[in-house]
C-alpha cells in the first residue's frame, strides 16, 4: 500500500449486503470504471436556493442560462487537475470529465483502484427474493483518499457494484391478445393509459408539444448471457398505431453505463432483475397521455454510480434539454447492507437540486410495499430518491370510473407486496415547505419527524391497472405500481408546462405553500400499513391525484400575484441528516 498519507471518505462506509457472503477475490486484471466527484468550486459565484427559486411562479423565474448555471456549479480546473494526477500517480485512466456535473470517470485494473483508494475488493453471493443466487463485487468500511484530496473529493462510486434499486411495478395475471382485442372487451375496470386524461383532468388542447421528457431505465444486473433491459420499437409501433391510434413518440436513448438498449422479456418467466417490462410501462404511459412529447430513455446501470451518474447526465445535458423527469425506480433508504451510502444519497440529491435551478421536474415513484418498502424487517421506510426533499414523490391509488368520472379513488393497498409506498424519511429533515403540512412522527421508535412522502398520487393498484402491450408485442398486458403512477404525473406536467409556455420545474413549495387545496383530489380512506389516509396531505397519497386542469388553473392564478424574485444566496443542496 502506498505510504502517503489517506483519510476515509466521509459517510462511504459499506457492509455486505444481508446475507451475502464473500465468494473469492476480484481478479485483479479485471477493467473497472469508478466516477469521482468533486466539491464546488470555492470561487464560484453564489446561487438562489431551489426552494427560493421555485416559490416564484413558473412564468416569472429568472432561470440562469447555460453559462451562468457552469459558472456557479462547476468543479474547480485545479480540482480536476488534482484528480487527473492522483490517477496517473495510480496507474488510472481519466475516461471522461463533467466540471459541470463536478465528475471524473477513471478506469483501471481492480488491483490499482483498490491500491488508489485502499480498499479490498471481493466477490460476494446471496440469494434474491425470487432465491435465485446472484453475485455482486463488493467492498467492507470505508472508501479512502489521500490526505491532499480530504474535502475536495466528496463521493467515489463504482468500486462496489451491488444492484440498487428496484423496479417499482406490479403485474395482474391478465393478459388481452392482439389478435382478439377488437372482439374482446378489455378487463373490467382497467384502462388505456390515454383514457386516463380525462377523469384526471388532464388540460385539453395540449399534447405535451415542445418538452421533452426523460425516462430512467436500467439495465439490471441478470444472469450471464441475459437480456438486462430496453424496449422494442416495433412493439411500440403496433401498440401507438393499432391499440391506442394516436402517434408513436420521438425516442432518443442515451447510454450513460452499461450496454444501452438491451431488451429481453416482459412476462413471469423473465429474471426479476430485467427491466424491459418497466422501460416498456414507462414510454406507453408518457407516450399515450403526452403524445406531442419528445421521450429521451438515459440508460444505466442499477448501482450506486450507474444513478448517480445518471442523474447528473440529464441535469447538464444541454443538447437534449429535459424538462422532466420520470423515475419508476427506488430502494429503502436506509435497509442495512442492501441500501444507498450516505455519500451517494447526498450526491445525488445535490443533482436533484441543481435540477430545480434548471427547472427540471423530477417524478419518482414512492414504492409498491406499503410502508415496509421491501426492506427485511418490520420497520417502516421511505423510498429513495422519492424520499428526497427536491423531487415530487408520487403514491398510488385505487381507481374507479363511470364513463369519463371518478366515482371512486382510495388508498393502492392490496396487502404485502402490493400497496403504495409513503412514510418519514429518516434521512432528510422536513423541508420548510412542508413544515405546514402536519407531517406526523415517524411510525418507528423513538418516533423522530422528517420529510413526509409521497407528495401526490396517481393511479397504480394493479387491478384497476393501465394495459400496456409485452416486448413481443402480441398482447396487452395489465399492470400497475407507482411506477406506472410516477410516468403519469411526468405526463401532466409535460401538457401544464405547454399550457403555461414555462416549466413548472420544482413544484413543491408552491404545491404545499400556495396550492394545495382545490388543485387535487384528496384522497381520505385507506392506508399503507403505518400510515393511514385522511382530509390534506397524508403519508399515503400526498395531497391526491390530479386535478390537472385545476392544477393548472392555479398556476396561471399565482401569475397574476406579484412574486418576489430571490436575490443570489450562497445555499449548497443540504446534506441528508438523521432526524
């Protein structure tokens, strides 16, 4: 080991995932890739909080340009610099540098990344849900960084690859073949995502034209030899021509990790771990219900890096331009072994940050296993990222319609494994928009308060679900989640952004502070396990479902009220904290 001086990494200690063992050594020739990331430029001028940004209403924020927003967020040149020696003193290849994302992508054999930052790398093997043995490479303690780089570098990820995440869908047994569809009725109660603009409301007279909407897909992490995730476009085609009539959406991929565009299948047999059939969910739901939006799918990888990186390609991609993001996928944020560092949350949350100074919205979906999240004990947790103060965290419900009108919509909760996500973050503290809110405690001893989820809702029990057609695409199949929940909400904001002619960016401090009543249906019955519904916001379903023309009409409402437009604060995104 080298003898210059090192310090761990603040908040980068790992332990193997539950129940997990270690299976043997990482060859040490094997090729690796680990993202760097780097703190603000000390130098940088200062910059509006998102919070105070995002109170000004949509048509009245001064947005910095693509310049300004550099100016104020990039890494220092001397800070990269220190970083690309750093790496040649180890051996390591600079593969890629983002001063604006604060990022350095090096590469090198395992043995010289583990040299570079001391740590022991191994194979580990567990078994899945479904108890199929996976493996992972993997890390104990902490990531560490000579002494010269402590407080420069603040995240290295990549060094473990453990899957992160989980893809947030729920399936019925029912399936509609093509082929019959024209003489069979669809099953009782589901519905064409499209049927979906009108009982929510949906703005009429716009399509979603003119913003672009970008979709997270993994690629999971499968058995050798295996399909990892994507979409098929001529499945696609059949099912926007055939089924639906409307027309098939502008998709552009971009590979941030991983192999790309890898579909495989869509039904029970497929592994667990491939993603096609969330993918596949996603680009129908945005596609039927924002038909005039351009669909933008940023490929990764189901780690740590593969989201962090992710994120941060889509807050400084300048050629693309997303206005909103949608995110069918999470993890508990604080399941022991098998959940987010506290250094990869903090970094991805100041993405989501600096997404609010683009005015960019970001959906996530708040999870599908109540208030327990899947996690391995009886303790109940929040989804990340849905957890975090800067994103819209959208829950889920049971819907039921006449013709075109709600006549029913409870709490999603069919038992274990089938129920919305929401709860207390034990992460974030309650943000000060949602100070107004009544938050209850955490439902776990000693009952400390924290950022509530979801913030809204939106269809996704699965028997009520939306049909969307198989990766073959020969049938429709019925499915739901608040993965298909969180493309919904993606979809409205894409035809308001139209309607407005501006981003509504980051909604919620004016969905909690000036809006919230009258804009959504409150939705007062039901619970997910810990928590239960009730009159205004609830840890179930938020403030409701849309309302999307009334949500609309309050914006243009908050327009015609002066607003003060904030002055430049120093307020970096906070760093998550137990509450």
């Amino acid at each position: 080991m080298s003898r210059t001086p090192y310090l761990a990494l603040p908040d980068s200690d790992r332990t193997p995932r539950r129940g997990a063992t270690v299976a043997g050594p990482v060859n040490p020739a094997e090729t690796l890739s680990v993202t760097v990331y780097l703190r603000p430029d000390p130098s940088a001028p200062a910059a509006p909080s998102a919070t105070d940004l995002a109170m000004v209403p949509p048509t009245r924020r001064a947005v910095p340009d693509d310049a300004a927003f550099a100016a104020a967020h990039r890494a220092a040149q001397s800070d990269i610099e220190a970083v690309e020696r750093f790496a040649a003193e180890h051996r390591l290849m600079v593969s890629a540098v983002n001063p604006v994302a604060r990022s350095v992508r090096l590469s090198g054999s395992a043995a010289d990344l583990s040299e570079a930052f001391q740590v022991t790398l191994a194979r580990y093997r567990y078994q899945d849900r479904d108890q199929r043995w996976r493996s992972y490479r993997g890390r104990e303690g902490a990531v560490h960084v000579p002494a010269e780089l402590a407080g420069t570098v603040t995240a290295v990820l990549g060094l473990d690859n453990r899957p992160l995440g989980a893809n947030l869908l729920s399936r019925q047994a029912a399936r509609v073949s093509l082929d019959s569809l024209a003489a069979a009725a669809l099953p009782a109660g589901t519905f064409l995502p499209n049927a979906l603009a009108q009982p929510y409301q949906y703005p009429a007279g716009f399509d979603g034209t003119g913003e672009t909407v970008a979709v997270l897909a993994f690629n999971g992490q499968t058995q050798p030899g295996t399909p990892s995730g994507g979409y098929r476009l001529a499945a696609l085609q059949t099912y926007f021509t055939q089924v639906l009539h409307s027309p098939v959406p502008q998709i552009t991929d971009v590979v941030v990790l991983g192999p790309g565009n890898d579909p495989g299948r869509d039904d029970r047999q497929a592994d667990p771990a491939d993603s096609t059939g969330e993918i596949m969910l996603d680009l129908q739901v945005v596609g039927a219900l924002a038909p005039g939006a351009r669909i933008v799918v940023y490929f990764t990888e189901f780690t740590e890096q593969g989201w962090v990186d992710a994120f941060n390609a889509i807050v400084t991609d300048t050629a693309n331009r997303p206005t909103i993001v949608s995110c069918s996928y999470g993890n508990p944020e604080d399941d022991p072994g098998s959940a987010w560092t506290r250094m990869a949350i903090s970094t991805v949350d100041q993405a989501f940050a600096q997404a609010a100074l683009r005015n960019i919205s970001i959906c996530c979906a708040s999870g599908d296993d109540g208030s327990r999240d899947q996690a391995g004990d009886t303790r109940a947790h929040a989804d990340f990222p849905a957890s975090s103060p800067h994103v819209l965290a959208v829950g889920g419900t049971r819907l039921v319609v006449g013709g075109t009108t709600v006549t029913s919509e409870t709490v999603w909760d069919d038992g274990p494994g089938s129920a919305t996500g929401g709860g207390i973050s034990r992460w974030f503290p309650v943000p000060p928009w949602q100070s107004g809110a009544n938050v209850p405690p955490s439902a776990n001893p000693p009952h400390r308060r924290g950022r509530g989820v979801p913030d809204v809702s939106a269809l996704a029990d699965p028997a009520t679900g939306v049909l969307i057609i198989s990766v073959d695409g020969q049938h429709l199949v019925q499915i739901g989640g608040t993965s298909a929940a969180a493309p919904q909400w993606s979809a409205l904001l894409a035809r308001v952004n139209q309607a407005l002619g501006a981003p509504v960016g980051f909604l919620n401090p004016l969905l909690y502070t000036r809006l919230a009543d009258g804009v959504l249906r409150d939705i007062t019955q039901g619970s997910n396990g810990a928590y239960a519904a009730g009159p205004h916001w609830d840890a179930c379903t938020g403030f409701g479902s849309p309302g999307g023309q009334a949500l609309l009409d309050g914006l243009k409402a908050l327009d015609a009220v002066a607003a003060p437009v904030p002055g430049p604060t120093v307020a970096p995104a906070p760093a998550p904290a137990p509450v």
